[in-house]
C-alpha cells in the first residue's frame, strides 16, 4: 500500500507536465498539477476509507453476534485485490449503558494467506446502532488503520 500515497503525486506531475505543453505560463502548470495532486490525493484517501470501513463492519457485525468468549473467523474480499483481510475475532466482554449495548473485543489481522504468515493482534469495540452494530473506538486500532478511520 505504499504505493498508494505517491499516485496523487505522480498524477498532479503528469498533469502539470502536461498543461505546461499547452501554455507558457508555468504558474499555470503547477496550479493544475497540485490541484490534480490534490484531488487523486482525497480519492484515493476516500477509497481506502471505505475498504478499511467494510473490514471494521465485517468484524463489528461478526463481534455483535457473538457471545463472550467465543471465537470465530473473519475474512473481507474486495473485487479489487486491495485491502482484503483475514483473521479471528474474541469477544472479551460486553456491557450495557443507559445509551448503548456494547460489547469489547480483540481481533486478529494475518498477512497473506500463507501458513506462516504473521499475524498482529488489536483491540475494539462496537455498539448496536439503529443499523447493527459499528465500530465504536478508533484509538486502539489507530495502530491498524491508521488515521483513516
């Protein structure tokens, strides 16, 4: 994925490379190629966001479903080969408040599909919502996620 963060850069030189053939202002230029930086930036951020919210649903949902104590696995495939996960998830306590039913969680993230593939362990919790249940916490998964939650 660390490709991903020099696309907007390469798409706002080749754009501005390419305006710079059409004019002879090259303030003209570069305004066009960080604007198009900018923009291929916020879609691809976008797009990432949204893979990153389909495993948190995945994991929130399966959690929700679960008793205490129990253990089961995960698994997101995207039709692009981007961003697909696999784990297990481990109920480790739930609670109720007067404003949500809750229930906390530690979720593993294996990568690759190999046998020896190492996997990384972090920590959740979702909430029923009108909708099922979400996500609640993004700081013990800010580690996974990053700060596209």
């Amino acid at each position: 994925m660390s490709g991903c963060g020099s696309i907007g850069a390469a798409s706002g030189a080749a754009a501005g490379a390419a305006s710079g053939l059409v004019t002879a202002n090259p303030a003209v230029g570069i305004g066009v190629g960080i604007a198009v930086q900018a923009a291929t930036d916020e879609a691809v951020n976008r797009y990432m966001r949204e893979m990153h919210g389909d495993q948190q649903d995945m994991i929130a949902s399966l959690a929700g479903s679960m008793p205490v104590g129990d253990a089961k696995p995960w698994r997101v495939k995207h039709t692009l080969p981007i961003e697909n996960g696999h784990g297990e998830v481990r109920v480790t306590r739930a609670f109720t408040s007067a404003l949500a039913i809750c229930k906390e969680f530690v979720f593993s993230v294996v990568d690759g599909d190999d046998a020896n593939a190492p996997t990384h362990w972090f920590t959740g919790s979702a909430c029923l919502q009108d909708k099922g249940w979400k996500w609640a916490a993004a700081e013990p998964a800010v580690e996974r996620w990053g700060t596209l939650q």
